[in-house]
C-alpha cells in the first residue's frame, strides 16, 4: 500500500507545522521522517493517520490511489504506535491487543480465533508468555513491542510509528531497532516512522525524509541524503561537517596569499573524514593550518585544526595508522586538502 | 495524598486549559447534551441557590434588608462570628505550619497515621464533633461535673465563682469551630512543603541562618501563597459552620449566637428577610473566598508554567 | 505526591532544627482537640451495656432514620457521580463562555455556610419558589399516577408527597453538599489522561461510544469511586442544610444526625453517643475503604 501526500499545510494558530508538504510513500518500504523536533515530522505522520486533519482545502491523503483525506482514522486501516505506548492501563496485554478486534461491529472474529490472533502475535513480537501481564508490569522495550501487536492485531495496510524508540535507553534503542527491520522485512508491510536520531534513520530505513521548519528538505536512500546533501540543513544534520569560507579555498588553490577571490563569498561543507592532511610546504596547494588538539581515543583519530589565515578552526578525522604515518604533534604547521565538498548558492541561511 | 481530604483542597488543581485530542472528539450532539446537562446541573444546584438568596433579601426593598443589620442580635451574632474566627483561624494557622513543617521536613515513623488522624475531623459530621465537646465538657460529662455543677469543692467554687462555662458559652463554639477546621491549613501546606524539599533550608542553614531566621525568611516566603489559600478556606468554614455550633451553643439569643444560627432563629421566626438579608452577607463572604481562591490558583498555575 | 516520596529518603533528621517541637506541638493540639474528645464519645457508648445500646442504636424510629441517611446519600452520590462526571468533563475538555466562573463556582458547596444553603434551597424549591412553582405539580402527578400504575408500592411513603419538606428535599441538599467531591476528584486525572488513549483507541477502529466505555470510563473508575465515596461520606454527616428542607417528620424524613441532637435535646446523651459512635464508625470505615482504593489505584495504575 502506497501512500501519497500531496500539498499538505497544517497550521495551529500563527504557527505553520506543515508547509506545502508532498510525499511519496512507497508500498513495502520503511521509511523514515527525520528531523529536529518542531520540524513538522509528528504532524505529518499523525495527518496520514487521520489524527489531525490538514487545514481546510490544502491538500490530500492518498491511500494505493483512495482519497482518504476525510476519512476518520478507524477507517483508514492504519496501525499506529505512539511514542509512549499509549496502552490501556487497565486490561491486561492480551486484552490490549485483543481491542481492535473485540470493538469491531462488523465481522468481529469469534473468541477462539481473537485468542489465536493474539497468540501469533505475541510469538511474533517474542514476548508469547507476557499475555496475562498488565502494562506496569513491563518494561519500555516490552511495552514497545506491545504496542506494535496491538497495532498489527487490526491487520493494518499502513504501520505509523512515532518516535518508536524515543522512550529507551540507548541499548535496548539499538537492539530493538535493528528487531524492527528484520521484522519489517518479514512481514513488508509499508512503514513510517518518525524520529530525530539520524543515526537511527540512516542505519534501518530504505528511504529518508528529512523534514525543517514545517517543509521537506530532501527525500532519498541513506547513501543519497549522506553523500550528495541537498541543503546546507541535511549537510549539518547528516554528521559532523565543517563550514569554510569559499574565498580560502579559492586563495589556497591559487596558493596567492592576499589575491582577490574569483569565487563568490559563499560557504563550502567539508565532512571531517574528506579532509586529507598532507606536511606543510609553501608552494603546493592547500589550507594552511596548525594542530591544536589530538583526540586518539577510538577506531578514528580526530584532530582539531586551527587555519592560518582566519583563524577558525577545523575538524578532522583520519585513521590511527595514517596519524602515525604523518608523525604529527601539537603545534605542526600542515596544509589541508579536501577530498570532496560541496557548496550552496548564497540565499541559503541555516 | 490522603483520601479523606476534600479534594478541593489544593492549590495545584488541574490547570483550566482544555485537553484530550483535537480530531478524535465527540459528536457536536453529545457535546451539546453535555455541556447541556452540566449547565442545567450547574444552574439548579449552584446559580439558582445563590442568585435566590440575594434576591428573598431584598424581596422587600432595601429598607428592611438593611433594617436587619441594625439588629442588635445580629450585631451580637456578627461579633460572635468574628470572635471565633479571630481565635480558630490563627490557632489552627500554627498548629498547620507545626503540623507541616515537622511531616514535610523530617522522616519518623507513623508519619502517614499522623497524616490520617489530622484528616479525621473531615471525616465527622458536624453534629458529632459538637457532640463530642458537650461529653467532654457538658454537665453529664467527663469534666463537666467539675466545670459547671460545683461536684469539685474547691475547683467547681472556683469556677462558678468565675463565672467560667465552656458548653453553651462561647469557649464551646470556639473549640467546636476550632473541631471542624482543624485540617484546612496543615492539608495545605504539607503536601506543598513536601513538594518543596529542604534545599533552601539547608543552604540558609549553611549561610549561617538560625533555625527562625531560615523558617521566617526561606521556608514562610515560600509557602505564603499556600499559607494564605489554607487561611481563607479555614476562615470560610469557620465562619459559616452550623451543626457543629449549634449542638454546643445552647442557642442564648444575644450571647451564643452566631450568624448561621441567628439564620435560623430569624427564618424560624418566619422573618424571611431578615434570615436571608444576614444569609446574603454569609453568600457575599462565600464568593469573596472563592474569588481569592481562584485568584491564587491562577497564581500558582503561571508560577509552574 | 511522587515528587515527595522521590525525595523523602534524602531527608537527614537532624540537620533541620525543631522537630521536637513542632511535632510536640501536633501531638499535642492532636490530641486535645481531636483525639480526647473522640475518646470521650467511645468511652461514654462503653459505659452502656450491651442491651441499653441495641436499643439506643436500633429502635425503629433509629433505623429508620438509618434508612432515610444512607439511602439518600448514596442516591445524591450516584446523581453525583453522573452529573459531577459529566461536568467535569465538559469542563476540562469544553471551552464555553463563561468556563472559569462555572469552574470557580463547584466549589461554592463549600465556601456556602450550609444553613445559608439550606435556607435557599427551600426557598426556590417550596411550593412558590422559583422552580418548586414548575417542579412541584410535576413531582406530585408523578406520585399519584405511580401509586395508579403500580398500586402495591406505597410510593408516597417512599417519594413524599411534596419535594421541599420532604424527602426529596434531603435529596436536593446532600447533592447540592457532595457536588464538589467528585468534580474536583475528576478533574485532574481527566486533565492528565494522554490523548494518546483515546487515538489508539480510534486507530484500532473503535468508534466513541466503546472508545468512551471501554477505555476512558475504566480509565477513570478509580477516581470516579473515590469522588463517589467522599461525597457519600460528606452526605452523611450533612446536617445544616438538610433541616431546613427536610420537613423533619420522625420515621419518614429524619436523618441520622438530626436524631441525634433532638436526643441531645431531651437530655437522652447516652442515646445521641450510642448513634453518634455507630455514625462515626461508619465514617472510617469509609475513609479506610477510600485510603485503600486511593493506594491501589495508584500501585495498579502506574505506568
């Protein structure tokens, strides 16, 4: 099941949460919303949800080709996990999961066939003996999986996460979203989630959407959005980066010191591992910089750098062996070179 | 905290702001039945009663209503009220601050029993808490035999000599008053200071503050707001109290009357006006407390968010 | 209430002064006003012999005023535990002109001296009052055409004939003492229920009414009893407003605690401790009942 979002705005008084916003979902993908929080990202899910509705006339919700724009949520087929679970306090886990299919009016399945549901479910989230508990009694990553069953037990077309490990602690974070996409390869079932851990996204998602200030930034695989950013935002977002000024760059290339830029003063983004170190030496090509700090903790070395002529400082990062080979200390005059950067025409602010 | 405080009775009540869900909401039908149905609940149980007594007081004209307060036993209940007021508010005003500070600062067993016996007194009715005073003092009672009869050769002289009675005299509707509102400003304040934890204490402590100085200037400029809810309350319910007051009063127009029961000798009398003309100074009290008990929940809630 | 307990342990004894003399202090004012004179109430019921109390606290015109308290404040609560829910609903989920002024006003029970109340009430609901004009010919026809209708129920011994002086009126001055308890118990864990509940439930595909039922009621039944059970308690003890609308008729709309000081009044003192203990009782054992509901609720409803 696809899902299609196309020119969604959604405001809440003076304030815009979604602007002019168009998405693609496509069927048996994960996918993941990234963002910083206030991005819009939440909003987004919970409109294709059908917990919020889209301002008056903006836009529309498409299901696999079905308007669903008005449709209220119990109908959409829609499984949704909250970011704190939302289970019901007061029934136990099977009859958490077993709501969605007790409340039916219509083709409500018998009783032996809801205990079988809940069964397969429980076995399939691995907490199969967990049934006769009460939510107090589980912990966060337990919770968390229940509420996925409670979710799937409805036989959804779409799964909704928000934020699905935003209440863990970091190991159980890791393990359990690494469960999440073995399981979301078992079962294919379209998935979106919402978080804004880009480590989370870019590690289990097959496509990132990265969300800022109520628009849509860039939409691509992991590899796409990490190695050809479309904005100084996913640049800054996606991992460390450093921000030099165009005009050194022209100058080291030219290697001219005082001569006029050719280039326009705009910024270029430099991750720290596409940062070569090479000796100093004045003729040849490069930023001139000195080593202020060493931090050798780690698989990578990284290295912090302070530029002859502005001042600023630089971030790299480098392999231990290459380290040892440069047989650098504190202090050393080196030139930088660049491997791979990218620059944004100037209208860009960040 | 405890059960058997009225639940009103705290400063952090649920913030006036409309919550739950914004799409996944009633019908409009059964909003409207229901803002309907409290409405009407409202209006029959709380507006009505309160806009009649207003207007059974000046059913006939301003000249009687004000006549009513010229009345000299009304002038006595008005004294009487205050009085007893004037001594239950501030004596239960320490006990609370007592009460709180050695609960909500230190640790000892048979806290929460402690915590459960201040409770009690809301948890009796008004009639036996009077009812309790008059066994204890009352002429068939444990010291009454010694206050009033004379049984005592040399204390009961004494006394009588004195002229001292406790039931059916004012100390009675004192002690009484004091009964009822005994739990107002200790159920205030414990769970405020509780909430508030020893830091400032201990850093006035270390400053080199003396325990009054570190109680007059940290912890009473701290709890102030909540101090002057638990005060209110406690003056409303003392002022106002009846069945408590009128098993120990002894009903003496003009000298152990106060203002609720001069409202019942008046509409007893079938002197309409003048039960609800005092009434309406007793509903006008009611609704200043109220006023200033919203006012410092406002208060409260800006001062959280 | 957690943020409390979080940092009790924190607390060292002696690092803070006075705490001998502040407990001494509460122990002390405890004990005189609170604990002696409740003593005294039990030692004088002890005083009696097991017979001469029977009869104090089971006489008929007794019993029957048993009936007439407790089956009217558990009715006014009930009636309480509807209408105060749904106002407490309509009140933290609605917004409506004038929402502050209904809000400040649940409390007005409490801040009303009862007699005042009581006075009043008779007032709009006797015969001329405001509403009794309407509600009065109203309540009498629907007395008669039940005694027609079902003839063997003796309706009026149960309904009264009128509604102020009558039991109807007992019924209208303990809804009107007991209407904050459950507003006010409700409506803070109404204000924190997540939403979330209530869109999970629409997500799995129920519609309100199950959503309501099934979800946020149970959600709510630990502070809806609570609510309920402080506002029985309340009625009870309720004595001010209640007499003067009762029409205090001994066997048909006498409460307990008018009972008791009409005893007081003919000097019958072992009579009136003998119903009042038999009262008292009553009422902790209430306040046990929601202290423990209050504890589980709380242990069974964490998450």
């Amino acid at each position: 099941m696809s899902v299609q979002v196309d020119n969604i705005r959604k405001t809440f008084g003076p304030y815009t949460a979604l602007d002019d916003v168009s998405l693609q979902v496509k069927s048996g993908q994960l996918t993941a919303l990234l963002g910083p929080s206030g991005s819009g990202k939440t909003t987004l899910l919970r409109i294709i949800a059908g917990l919020e509705y889209a301002d008056e006339g903006s836009g529309r919700i498409q299901f696999h080709g079905e308007d669903v724009t008005e449709m209220p949520a119990g109908k959409r087929k829609v499984g949704f996990v909250f970011q704190h679970y939302a289970l019901f306090k007061h029934m136990s886990v099977f009859e958490n999961i077993a709501f969605g299919l007790r409340v039916r009016r219509e083709n409500r399945p018998p009783e032996a066939e809801i205990a079988d549901r809940v069964h397969k479910l429980l076995k399939l989230v691995q907490l199969a003996d967990l049934g006769g508990r009460y939510p107090h009694q589980l912990s966060g990553g337990q919770r968390q999986r229940i509420a996925l069953a409670r979710a799937l037990a409805v036989e959804p077309e779409v799964l909704l996460l928000d934020e699905p490990f935003g209440a863990l602690d970091a190991k159980v974070r890791k393990e359990l979203r690494r469960w999440l996409r073995q399981f979301h390869d078992e079962i294919g079932l379209t998935t979106v989630f919402v978080t804004h851990d880009q480590e989370e996204a870019l590690e289990i998602a097959d496509e990132v959407v990265i969300m800022n200030q109520a628009k849509i930034e860039q939409i691509g695989t992991p590899q796409e959005v990490y190695d050809r950013p479309a904005t100084p935002f996913v640049y800054q977002f996606l991992g460390n980066v450093n921000v030099l000024r165009a005009q050194v760059l022209a100058e080291a290339r030219a290697r001219k010191p005082g001569s006029i830029a050719f280039e326009s003063e705009g910024q270029v983004y430099v991750r720290p591992h596409d940062i070569e170190i090479v000796p100093y030496a004045p003729d040849q090509p490069g930023i001139a910089a000195v080593l202020r700090y060493i931090h050798a903790a780690g698989p990578q070395a990284r290295l912090t750098l302070e530029q002859v002529q502005t001042r600023e400082t630089v971030e790299v990062e480098t392999s231990r062996v290459t380290l040892a080979g440069l047989d650098l200390k504190v202090g050393d005059l080196v030139n930088l070179r660049l491997r791979q950067a990218h620059s944004f025409t100037d209208d860009y602010t960040i | 905290m405890s059960a058997s405080a009225p639940p009103f009775l705290s400063t952090k009540r649920a913030p006036i702001r409309v919550s739950g869900p914004r799409v996944i909401r009633n019908p409009v039908w059964v909003r409207w039945l229901f803002m309907t149905l409290a409405l009407l609940f409202v209006g029959c149980f709380l507006v009505l009663p309160l806009a009649a007594v207003f207007t059974e007081a000046l059913r006939k004209g301003f000249g009687p209503f004000f006549a009513a307060f010229t009345d000299p036993d009304m002038l006595s209940a008005l004294r009487l009220t205050l009085l007893t007021a004037a001594i239950a508010v501030p004596a239960n005003l320490v006990f609370g601050v007592a009460a709180a500070w050695c609960i909500a600062k230190f640790d000892f067993r048979g806290k929460s029993l402690l915590i459960t016996l201040i409770d009690l007194p809301f948890a009796v009715s008004p009639v036996i808490s009077g009812l309790i005073y008059v066994l204890v003092f009352g002429l068939q009672g444990w010291l009454g035999p010694y206050l009033g009869a004379g049984d005592h050769p040399w204390f009961g002289e004494w006394l009588n000599a004195q002229d001292i009675r406790i039931i059916f005299a004012v100390p009675g509707i004192v002690l009484a008053t004091i009964f009822v509102t005994f739990p107002f400003v200790a159920r205030e304040l414990i769970p405020l200071m509780q909430a508030q934890g020893n830091d400032e204490e201990y850093a006035a402590l270390t400053l080199g503050a003396t325990g009054w100085q570190t109680f007059w200037r940290v912890t009473v400029p701290n709890i102030r707001w909540g101090l002057f809810y638990g005060v209110i309350l406690c003056n409303a319910r003392a002022m106002g109290e009846f069945g408590a007051v009128s098993v120990v009063s002894g009903h003496i127009r003009g000298v152990t009357n106060t203002m609720p029961l001069h409202i019942e000798i008046l509409y007893n009398e079938y002197n309409f006006v003048a039960a609800f003309a005092v009434s309406s100074l007793l509903a006008l009290l009611a609704l200043v407390t109220l006023l200033l008990k919203t006012l410092v929940e406002w208060r409260a809630q800006k001062g959280l968010t | 209430m957690s943020i409390a307990a979080i940092s009790l342990p924190r607390f060292s004894r002696r690092v803070l002064p006075g705490f001998g003399l502040s407990l001494g202090f509460t122990l002390a004012y405890l004990g005189l006003i609170v604990l002696i004179p409740l003593g005294a109430a039990f030692i004088k019921a002890a005083g009696l012999s097991w017979a001469d109390f029977l009869t104090a606290v089971a006489s008929p015109r007794v019993l029957a005023s048993y009936r007439v308290s407790f089956g009217i404040s558990l009715l006014a609560a009930l009636v309480n535990g509807v209408f105060g829910g749904i106002l407490a609903w309509v009140l933290v989920r609605y917004t409506f002109p004038g929402r502050r002024v209904v809000d400040a006003l649940v409390d007005l029970p409490f801040a009303l001296p009862t007699a005042v109340a009581g006075i009043a009430l008779a007032a709009i609901y006797s015969k001329n009052g405001w509403a009794g004009q309407w509600l009065e010919p109203l309540w009498v026809g629907t007395v008669h055409r039940l005694a027609g209708w079902i003839p063997w129920v003796d309706w009026q011994g149960w309904l009264g004939k009128t509604i102020a002086f009558d039991r109807a009126g007992i019924f209208l001055a303990l809804t009107f003492v007991g209407l904050p308890f459950v507003v006010r118990t409700l409506q803070p864990v109404l204000a924190e229920l997540e939403p979330e509940l209530e869109e999970a439930a629409a997500t799995l595909g129920a519609n309100r009414w199950q959503t309501m039922t099934r979800v946020i009621l149970p959600e709510l039944m630990p502070a809806l009893i609570t609510g309920f059970a402080l506002a029985f308690a309340r009625a009870l003890g309720e004595y001010g407003s209640v007499v003067f609308i009762a029409g205090n008729m001994p066997m048909h709309s006498e409460i307990t605690p008018l009972l008791i000081i009409t005893k007081l009044e003919q000097y019958d003192y072992r009579g009136a401790t003998a119903i009042a203990v038999v009262m008292l009782v009553t009422s902790f054992v209430l306040l046990l009942l929601i202290n423990l509901l209050q504890k589980w609720s709380r242990r069974y409803y964490r998450v």
